[in-house]
C-alpha cells in the first residue's frame, strides 16, 4: 500500500465530506465521473496523487469548485 501523505489524506477527507453532502456514493461518483469506484477510494483514503484533470471531473459531477477539495489541506 502507498505511504499516505498529509495533503492527500487530507484531500481525500474533504472530497469525501462534499460527496457525503451530495448524496452519492463512491460507486455513483465514479460512474458519473468516467473512473473506477476503488480509484475514488483511494483518492480518499489518501492513497492517490490524483491528477488536476480528474480533480475537475469530480468538481463537475459534485457540482462544486476544485478549490473546496483543497480548503483547509495545508494546515
């Protein structure tokens, strides 16, 4: 397993919180988003160094800013 990294952990944290918030589930997000649900696991669990592209696509499907995802990630 990848070491995790504060920054992701704490990406991770905040895309899951705003996914919680809309409803969907990981398995719905990533349909919805065009990727594997246990890549959207990953990316929350902090696992993943997901790339700026796939960042916008989950801003998209949540209906929010790719700014929110990083609220608060360099505390």
């Amino acid at each position: 397993m990848a070491q995790k990294n504060t920054y992701l952990f704490r990406l991770g944290q905040n895309i899951r919180e705003i996914r919680k918030t809309k409803g969907f589930s990981q398995e719905e997000l990533a349909l919805k988003a065009n990727v594997d649900r246990s890549y959207v696991g990953g990316i929350e669990r902090g696992e993943r160094n997901v790339s700026f592209l796939t960042l916008i696509k989950l801003a998209e499907c949540l209906e929010c800013d790719v700014s929110e995802f990083t609220h608060n990630v360099l505390l």
